[in-house]
C-alpha cells in the first residue's frame, strides 16, 4: 500500500497554561497540506524501515516505528512490515512530518488489517505516540485541543495557496516552551479563527491567525521574524510561523504572486514549497 502523510500548519496556535503534568494545555486550529512524504508499506519476513532521506532516523527512535507499536499493542496485529519513506517534509519545520508519518501509518494499518475499531477512538489514543499524533490520523482541518489528543473536524471551504519558507536553522520545541512567557505573548482568539473559516471569511481570517510560540521563536532564531515580516511586505495577505517553526508559511489567494516570491526567497539561500490545502 502506498499512502501519503500531508504536512500541516496551525492557522492559529494558543499556548493556553502549563498544566501540572508539564505539558501545555494548547488550542490550535490545523490545516493539512498537498505537501506530503509518501510511506510505501508491504508486509515481510521482519519490521524494516527504510527512507530516501539520510537524515531521517530508521531506528526505534522513528515515530513511524513507535507508531507500529501502538497499533500491535492495541489491536493485536501480528504482521512485519517493510516500510519505505519518500520524504519531502523537511525536518525541524513546525510541520509535524514525523507525527505525519506516523499518522499515515496508523491509517494504513487500520486498512492493511481489517481493524474494527473506528479510526477516531484510535487517533485519541496515539497521542502516546506523539502529541501531534492524533490530528495527523484524522489528517482534516481541524480544532485541536488539550495537549494534541482531542480532535474536532472542521467542514470549511476556505481556498488559498500556501507558500512555505524554512530558514536553516531549526527550533528545538522544549527550549521554545521553556522560554515562553504567557502573560507577554500574542493569544490567537480560536474561536474567530474557527468562525472565519467555516464563513469564508477570508480577509478577516488573515488578520486574526496567530501563534503564541513566535514570542519564544523569534527570541531563539531573529531570522523567523524577519523571514515573516519580509512576506508581509511582498504582499502576502498572511505570514505566521507553524508549530514550534522554523518554517512560515504565507498565504494568497494569488497564486502568481507566490510563484513571484518563490525565487527570491530561494536566492536568499532559504528552502521553498508552494503548495495548496487538501
């Protein structure tokens, strides 16, 4: 079988409070993209796991691996699998390609073996996997709460292009968290980020996306901001950094301009992607 497992981005990101467990309660609403690494997944003899990508890690640090493991452990799978990784979703980016691949492949194995379990009860439970983990089994935008594990999809038609911009250096997630102030960070209001999408209410959208972890990413890495502020002055009708970054993405309804951007941003020795929403 051979399935994708889409990048995302947070239209809108809330670090809501430091819960007493040490994680963070957040709210965040989540969008996949047509930018996506693609798992080829075959049974065999023995697990192997495999990918075009050097950097990516094939051992059982993989969330790809972690994922599997949930799986035998929760529907008794008995299989081997060879599972081969086509990566295009850069690493380190706020795009969650580790937590996608895991996704996909917890979508996969519940087709590959008949499971009967619905795909929703098992997307709350691999949030023992990964924080990002759940969302990316539903792979839908979607309102996202609690730590990842509570997911609520979202019926939108909302259309815009996506032009991703990812600067060299990456940000390490809990560093990110440790150095965020909350009572001096921006505060995205959720539910008016909800309210526009599913109203297409498209301008109004542009100017309410935000994300609480740039007060700690553009503190770590200045390039972010400027990568950020850079987009907004070229015309984009949006730029916000996704996730814990360092990636930002920019939105248009003007898929020319994008396409204008691309090279210049490439010229300046950043990596591209343009892409659009599924």
């Amino acid at each position: 079988m051979n399935i994708e497992a889409n990048a995302k981005i947070n239209l809108a990101l809330d670090v809501v409070r430091r819960r007493a467990d040490g994680y963070h309660e957040l709210r965040m609403i989540m969008l996949p993209l047509q930018l996506h690494d693609t798992l080829t997944i075959v049974r065999s003899v023995q697990d192997k796991l495999e990918s075009d990508c050097p950097q990516m890690p094939c051992d059982e640090s993989n969330l790809i691996l972690k994922a599997l493991a949930f799986m035998r452990a929760r529907c008794g799978i008995s299989e081997h699998f060879h599972i081969m990784v086509q990566k295009r979703i850069p690493m380190q980016a706020g795009l969650a390609g580790g937590s996608a691949d895991a996704g996909a492949m917890i979508r996969a194995l519940h087709a590959i073996c008949g499971i009967a379990e619905p795909l929703d009860k098992i997307a709350e439970a691999s949030k023992c996997v990964g924080a990002d983990v759940p969302y990316c089994v539903m792979n839908q935008c979607a309102r996202v709460e609690g730590i990842g594990e509570k997911v609520r999809p979202l019926r939108d038609h909302c259309a815009f292009h996506v032009l991703l911009v990812k600067p060299p250096c990456g940000i390490e997630t809990g560093k990110a968290y440790q150095m965020l102030d909350l009572d001096k960070a921006w505060h995205p209001d959720i539910d008016l980020v909800e309210r526009c999408l599913l109203a297409d209410e498209y301008e109004t959208l542009c100017g309410a996306l935000g994300n609480t972890l740039e007060y700690s990413a553009f503190q770590m890495e200045p390039q972010i901001r400027a990568i950020r502020a850079m987009l907004t002055a070229d015309g984009a009708d949006a730029a916000l950094m996704s996730g814990s970054g360092s990636a930002v993405f920019a939105l248009s309804r003007d898929l020319a301009l994008l396409q204008r951007l691309q090279p210049k941003y490439e010229a300046l020795g950043l990596k591209t992607w343009l892409t659009g929403r599924c």
